[in-house]
C-alpha cells in the first residue's frame, strides 16, 4: 500500500521511549499510519522493520531552526495529518537548598516542554489544516493543579502547555481544529524512574497510553487521569495550608 494512502495519519513526539513508544503501539495495532518523532529512534528501532504503516522523522524539538525540514519531511510521507500528539518533554528538579540553586534550569525546561511544543505546532499546523476533521494534542500534566516541592520548573512549564493550548483552542476553531489538553499522572518512564520521593497511583506507559487513546477518541477539551490522583490534587488546591504542611520540605535543625 502506498504510504499516502493509509487511512488515518497520526504524528506522534517523544516517541522514542514511554508514554510515546507506547502510543506508537497503541496507533499501529489501531491501524493508523504512524509518523513517530524524537532526537533519535531509541526503542523505535526494532519497530521499523517491523511495521510498514511507521516511519521515524528525526526532530529535536527545542531546535527552531529544524521546523522547515521536519514539516517538509512530514508532508514527503502524507499529505496531511489527521492527528498530532505533542507529547516530548523532559524533567528536572530545582534543588533550594543547593547554595546556588541552578536557575538555568528554567530555560533548559521552558526550551524543551514549552517552547518545544510551540515548535511542533509550528510544524504540524499547515497539515491538520488539510485533513478533514483535525486533531491536535498535546501533554502537559496533573503536576499542573497543585503545588509540588521542587517543580518550579516542570510545573511552570507543563502549566504554561495547558493555557497555551486552551487558547490556542479558540483561535482554531475557525478552522475545525479539535484541541485536547492531556494531564497524565504518574508514569513508570525512564524520566520518572529517576525520582527518588512517592509517585502516588504509578501507572505503567502502557496503561496511560491505552487510557490517552481511548479518552482521544472522544476529542475531550482536557482529560486528566487517574481520577484518584485528580482527587487528591484537588484537596491540594482547596486546602492549600494543609498541603503546604504535609508536603513542603521540613526545616532543618
């Protein structure tokens, strides 16, 4: 079968490892004709060989100047796209009792979850706006609605995703663009296996892959999962003195 003529065309980021890979999977066994992105194929590799209807287009997200390549790339497999998941991201803690905390870490995180996926709707927008009934999605996360120690930077930036695509959602409309905001919790990826506190209701990538598509097939405006999580984090906004207590680090002797 000619690559252009696959039934449905789904663009997925960070599709290397975790939540992507597993993505990845979840579209090919639904039969959909993957276009899979990441600074390089990592676990991707034995797929390709694999799977006729998968390609990999190489695309370091936080590099602005890759936007013409990769959006040309994209078009050279399809002529449009029926589906974007942005979903690469990175991670990393600021540490306030270092004597100089590393500040740079905010513009490392911003490059990567934000602005990274400013560069991916960039990419990706002249071809949803050739399929006939679009959808872009895009991940930021549950750590988003309450406070968590040390995520000055991974919260902002994820915080700054989800507005940056409730906006973005109204100024599409015109164009039949659907805009979902995903808002996973935790979930057992090699960025997260770093962690060294409690991730309250881990989910394996599998697991949040399967709930990510089939909540996708709905086009929600936001879906966040699990529930159990939401609750707690929702106790967290409402209660915010005893959620300092209880999670703010305890003051040193």
């Amino acid at each position: 079968m000619n690559q252009k003529t696959a039934k449905k065309v789904v663009w997925v980021t960070g599709a290397s490892s975790g939540i992507g890979l597993a993505l990845t999977k979840r579209y090919l066994e639904a039969g959909w004709r993957v276009l899979a992105s990441a600074r390089k194929p990592g676990e991707l590799t034995p797929l390709l060989d694999k799977h006729e209807h998968l390609a990999f287009i190489e695309f370091d997200i936080a590099d602005d100047s890759q936007i013409d390549s990769v959006r040309a790339a994209l078009a050279a497999h399809s002529d449009c796209l029926d589906c974007a998941v942005l979903n690469a991201g990175t991670c990393e803690y600021l540490d306030m009792s270092d004597i100089d905390p590393d500040w740079k870490m905010m513009d490392r995180i911003m490059s990567v979850n934000f602005f990274g996926l400013v560069n991916s709707v960039d990419v990706c927008l002249p071809l949803l706006k050739k399929s006939s009934r679009p959808h872009l999605v895009g991940v930021s996360s549950q750590a988003v609605q309450a406070a968590f120690p040390q995520a000055e930077a991974y919260g902002a930036s994820k915080a700054a995703v989800r507005y940056f695509l409730s906006s973005l959602r109204m100024d599409l409309k015109p164009f039949n663009i659907d805009v979902t905001c995903l808002l996973p919790g935790f979930v057992d990826t090699p960025l997260t296996q770093k962690n060294s506190f409690s991730m309250p209701f881990l989910m394996s990538a599998d697991d949040a892959a399967k709930r990510m598509f089939s909540a996708l097939e709905s086009r929600p405006f936001e879906f966040a999962f699990p529930k159990r999580l939401s609750a707690m984090l929702w106790a967290g906004r409402h209660f915010p003195k005893l959620w300092l207590t209880m999670l703010a680090p305890k003051k040193e002797r």
